[in-house]
C-alpha cells in the first residue's frame, strides 16, 4: 500500500516539475520575443517622429569575409614552408632533393620529444607490412 502512495506521489511530482520546467521556458521565451518586439515597436515610433524611414532590422553578412579571413590565415603556413633569402642557398637543390608539401618539416616538428624518426620504408616504417596478413 505504501509502495503504491509513493510511487504515485513520485509520478506526480515529477510530471509537476516538468511542466513547471516548460512553463519557466516558455514564460522566458515570451519574455525574450515581447522585449524584441517592444524595441521595434520604439525604434519603428521614433523613426515616424523624427521623420525618417523605418529600417528593417537585417543581419548584415558579406560572404567575401570568410574567404578573405581563409586567405589570410594561409599566410602563416606558406610562410613556414619558405626559407627567407638570407637562408636560401645559391644553388638550387635537384628535384629529388627538395622536400614535397607531404614530405615538408611541419610547424612544430622541432618541438617534438617522444617520438624517434625512423626512415621511410624501414622497420614499422610505410614498407612494413609484418601484422596486417
């Protein structure tokens, strides 16, 4: 009997706390769009008293930004890539000596300190195939 009240207490109270729950977010919802609304109500009457034309409230997004921002960051990865003059030397390297963008030393690399480079090819290296049959 008593397992009965409780559990039906408990039910109770817990459907009660949720709709108390989505009573508080609606209420603060509607809070939120009557503030909105009470701000365009003021700008909209303002605009009509000093004469002006009511401006629609838009959201101003240029898409060129993104694609500027982009090209912009590219500058300090490219720039890691490229010695400076002073450090270039005078003749240039054959192609099977100059590092590929892969093969390249990567920003940070140098700071590196618990792993030992191996060679291509060699030992757990891209040739060893040992544990994949």
């Amino acid at each position: 009997m008593f397992e009965r009240i409780f559990g039906g207490l408990t039910r109770w109270l817990i459907r009660a706390v949720l709709v108390a729950a989505g009573l508080v977010m609606f209420l603060s919802l509607l809070a939120a769009v009557l503030v909105l609304a009470l701000a365009w109500a003021l700008r909209a009457l303002w605009a009509r008293l000093t004469g002006r034309p009511v401006v629609p409230w838009t959201m101003r997004v240029d898409p060129r930004t993104g694609w500027s921002t982009v090209y912009r960051s590219s500058g300090r990865w490219s720039a890691a890539r490229t010695a400076p003059a002073a450090e270039t030397p005078t003749r240039r390297a054959p192609a099977s000596e100059t590092p590929t963008r892969r093969a390249g030393v990567l920003p940070g690399a140098d700071e590196v300190v618990d792993v030992e480079p191996r060679e291509p090819g060699g030992p757990g290296g891209s040739g060893d195939t040992r544990g994949l049959h």
